[in-house]
C-alpha cells in the first residue's frame, strides 16, 4: 500500500534528505516546479503546442517559491505568465526568495491590494487566461484564507467560475488547493454542514513524492479535482530518525504529531485472496453470524452471503427459535441454528470448528446485550456492527472491557458517536487554532481505547489497529462509488470482513480488504445497486483480480 503522508512527515522527509547532503532545498523547489509543469502538458497536451496566458498566484512560504519556479519555466516556454504575490516578498523563505528574484530577472510581479487584485477590471480579461497555478499555501496551510490580503475574494472569484465551468481557464493546484488541511481535507473554520467554500477548487493537483491525506479525505477530492504525484527524488532517502514524530512539546509546523513509523497507508488491491487447492470446506473457517427475531432477519442473511461468497468455508445464521422457519425458506448453502438465549449460544459456542462471529445486523439492541458478552468470552475473532454497538451506546466502558485483540468494530459516523463520545466532539469542532484533529487521528484513538481494530465507515473509511497502525480506504476519483449509500451495504460489508477473518486474515488485513473488495463490487456491478447486489459482484471481481 502507498504511503499518504501529513504535513510534517514530510518537511521530516525533505529535511532528512537535505540534512544528508544528497539534495538542496533549492533543488526540491526546481523539481517540483518542473513536475507541475510536466503534469500541466501531460493533462492538456494541448497548452505544449503553442504559447498561452497563464496567472500564478504565489503565497509567502515555499509554494509560493514553486510558484515562481513554474511561472519562470512557462515563461521559458514562450508562455505570457502574470504573477501576483500575496504577501511581503523580503519575508519569502530564502529558497523561495531565490526564486522570486530568478522569476525578476525575467518578468515583473505584482503585489495584492484592494486595487491590485487579480481579478481587478483593468487587469487581463479571465476568458483570456488559460492557465490559473494556486502556489498560495499549500499544505503549509496554518490558518484561515482571510489572513492573506483580499486573496479571499479572489479565490471565490476563481472557485465560482470554475463551478460553473465559464469564465475561467484550468485551476492547477500545487500540493493541495489552497485553502485545505493537507492533514484532514477540511478548511479552518469548518462545520461539518458546510459547503465547500473558502478554497480553491481545482481540476489538477500536483503532489510531490507521495499523496496526502487530504487529498482523499472529506472535500479533498471535490476540491483537487485530479491528483498527480510527481517525484523529486526522495525515493529512498533516509527517513528522520525515530520516525516521523513531532519534537516533544510540540508539533511540527502545527501540525498533529503522529507515532514513530507510523504512517497512513492507502488501501489498495489486496494480495492473497485465492485459495489452496487441496483443502476442504473447514480449512476456510467456519463463521457464526447472530440474527435477531421473526421479520428481522434481512442484516443478517445479507452479512451471511457476504461472508459465503468471500470465501468461508462454511456459514452459519443463528436467529431466534421464532424466526427459524423465515430464514430457512430463504437460505440454502447457509446452515441454521437457532439460538434463542445466551446458555443456547454458549452451547452452540462448544463447537471449536465456529472460529469467528458476526454480531450486530439486525440483532435488536436487546438481545445483543444478551449474547454479546457471551460472544466476546468465547474469543473467537469477532466483528461488532450496528446494534451490537449500539447496545453499548450508554456504558461502552462495559464492552470496550470485553472486547480482545481479534475483534473488529464497523461503525457509521453515529455508532462511532455513541461509543466514543469525547473523541467525537473533538472530531466535529471547527478547527481554529493549533493541530488538526483529523478522522485518521480520532480512529487511531478509538481503536487504542477499544483495544481492537476499528473501522470507521464513510467515503473516506479510516481503519486503525490499537498499535497506531491505520491505513484509508477511498472511494473517490476513480474508485467513487456513491450508490454504496443503499440500505443493507454496511451489512454486507461487515459479512465480508467476517469471511476474511474466517478464513485467517488477521483483523487489520480482514478490514482493509473487506473494504477494498467492498467498493470494488460497487463499481462493478454500477448505478443502480442494491445491498444484495454486492456478494454476487463478487465472482467477477476475483476474476478481473486472477483470484
């Protein structure tokens, strides 16, 4: 899986290589620079045949220094660029300066007032620009866009245009548009009902050595439009010593600090999916999926077929006495046992061939309540979702002190709220001053405090082992999959999770694979889905994997 980094890891990243003597920082900033320029002519082959106008609007740290580095290599190019500074160009950081006076040696700059704005009548004419290159913060982003001179109506005025797709040329964004935590794909001062407003809106974004984590969480991807990650050559250079936490005290740049080695992975296709030949059905796990009582069973049979149809060697539903005979005239290749009470699942429980549980899939609040703890006793691996979290929505101390290193928890943004109250608050407050306190952050958090992995559900699911370990499974650019919001497809999700872990993935792998195969079936199967839809996509995706 690929690395998605913060702000602070990776100034540590450019700092060690530059501290080792291998590269400038100088270096850095004309590398990147020419990446942007190469991705500008590789999206729009066209703008390389002949000379265009372009903007680039340079903020005062180092992206406004790469700004400069690509309006100087457009202007090379035979390209007409204007270049707005926001901010004092004696403050610039001295590699940005230096490119600053390189850019003077060539062309002029213009500062920023309320009579110098970009976007002023008696400057050029918008439809006259092809090109707009946002080099204004970054994922140097400290603080609210407001705090740059009148740079905050000219941003709207790039933003809104662009929307409406008149008026204005292509918007390229260096590192991230600016505007946006790199760290949590949100802007300052956000609540979570807000529109994407005060950033920039982009249809590329060029990222250097490595995507962010904003760039696919939240507004990131309705924000960068595209993502190209050029590299500037810090493939194997040495990484800062002790990792990638911030200095005691403190953290980097105001940014959060994060574990020793601890970086965020990108889920991506998982290995490892086919069977051994020469097995039989109990060498794949045997999973144990609780139902709830008569008309409730739906959850339960659609976890069940995920969990089948992803490879578990055998899986059985346990609904209530009461509801036996409407899950049998609906199951075929999935086996019944009725388990009515918690001594029932405790006898159920003495087969040791049942070696993984799935609780929660219309299990009713109640009766999970009943046979969670018997469950959880048992310590089989176990996934926990919907009521079985739920239950617990008034003492989750009580199962939080139950639950062991093999179980897995799916919750949806309210479930996550009830369980892990104070780590929500914290999660949905505007972000104002200080660190970022992101997703990835509160779901490292929570599966710390749970002592088990977590999976935190959305477009943006953050999956997060109790050791730090967290990796993001995104469903957006390419892999956008929005007709996963039907009912039932968290079930199904859950099921799969349950089949992966009966067949032996450990729980972080179960989880991100899940998660992976989850989206996959979406986009296979397209518009239209349903939650029962998402097993029987599943043949065709292992096919198209070579599983």
């Amino acid at each position: 899986m690929s690395e998605l980094l913060t702000a602070a890891q990776m100034r540590a990243i450019e700092q060690a290589a530059i501290d080792s003597g291998e590269v400038t920082g100088l270096e850095l900033m004309e590398r990147a620079g020419r990446g942007v320029v190469e991705a500008i002519f590789e999206e729009w082959p066209e703008l390389a045949k002949t000379s265009h106008k372009a903007v680039v609007l340079c903020g005062p740290g180092n992206n406004g220094g790469d700004g400069f580095v690509v309006a100087r290599l457009l202007k090379e190019w035979g390209w007409e660029v204007g270049v707005f500074l926001y901010g004092d160009a004696e403050k610039l950081p001295p590699d940005a300066r230096v490119n600053y006076e390189r850019w003077l040696s060539i062309g002029s700059v213009s500062g920023t007032s309320a009579d110098t704005s970009v976007f002023n009548d008696q400057n050029e004419t918008r439809e006259d620009v092809a090109l707009y290159v946002d080099a204004l913060l970054g994922t140097g982003l400290m603080r609210h866009f407001g705090d740059l001179p009148v740079v905050q109506d000219d941003l709207n005025i790039v933003a809104k245009q662009f929307r409406k797709k008149a008026g204005v040329g292509r918007v390229v964004a260096i590192d991230i548009p600016s505007g946006l935590s790199s760290d949590t794909g949100y802007y300052p001062g956000y609540t979570h009902s807000d529109p994407i407003e005060d950033c920039i809106i982009a249809n590329l974004t060029v990222s250097f050595h490595s995507k962010k984590v904003g760039h696919v969480r939240v507004f990131g991807p309705a924000a960068c439009g595209k993502v190209v990650v050029k590299s500037i050559g810090l493939e194997g250079s040495p990484r800062p010593r002790g990792g990638m936490q911030s200095p005691p005290g403190g953290a980097v740049g105001d940014c959060p600090a994060v574990p020793p080695g601890e970086i965020v992975k990108l889920v991506e296709r998982p290995n490892s999916l086919g069977k051994q030949s020469n097995t039989h059905k109990y060498s794949h796990g045997h999973a144990l999926i609780l139902a709830g009582s008569s008309g409730k069973g739906g959850a339960a049979r659609l976890a069940a077929r995920g969990s089948l149809r992803i490879g578990a060697g055998l899986v059985t539903v346990a609904p209530t006495p009461g509801a036996l005979q409407e899950n049998a005239a609906r199951l075929d290749a999935i086996m019944l046992s009725p388990v009515g009470d918690a001594p029932t699942l405790e006898a159920v429980l003495a087969d040791e061939r049942l070696n993984t549980l799935c609780l929660g899939p219309g299990l009713g609040q109640e009766r999970a309540r009943k046979l969670v703890p018997v469950a959880l006793a048992a310590k089989r691996a176990t996934v926990l979702d919907a009521d079985a979290l739920t239950a617990y929505a008034d003492s989750p101390a009580e199962l939080f002190s139950m639950l062991h290193e093999n179980c897995v928890l799916t919750p949806h943004a309210g479930e996550f709220a009830r369980l892990f109250p104070d780590i929500s608050d914290k999660l949905n407050a505007p972000e104002t001053k200080g660190p970022a306190y992101s997703k990835v952050d509160a779901t490292r958090e929570a599966a710390a405090r749970a002592g088990c992995v977590v999976l935190f559900k959305g477009p943006d699911t953050v999956i997060a082992a109790p050791d730090g370990r967290c990796s993001i499974n995104s469903a957006a650019y390419e892999r956008s999959a929005p007709w996963l919001a039907t009912a039932g497809s968290g079930d199904v999700l859950a099921g799969f999770i349950t089949g992966l872990l009966a067949r032996g993935f450990n729980p972080i792998q179960a989880a991100e694979s899940a998660a992976w195969l989850h989206v996959e079936c979406a986009l296979t199967f397209g518009p239209g889905l349903i939650a029962e839809d998402l097993p029987e996509a599943l043949p065709e995706v292992f096919r198209k994997l070579g599983v």
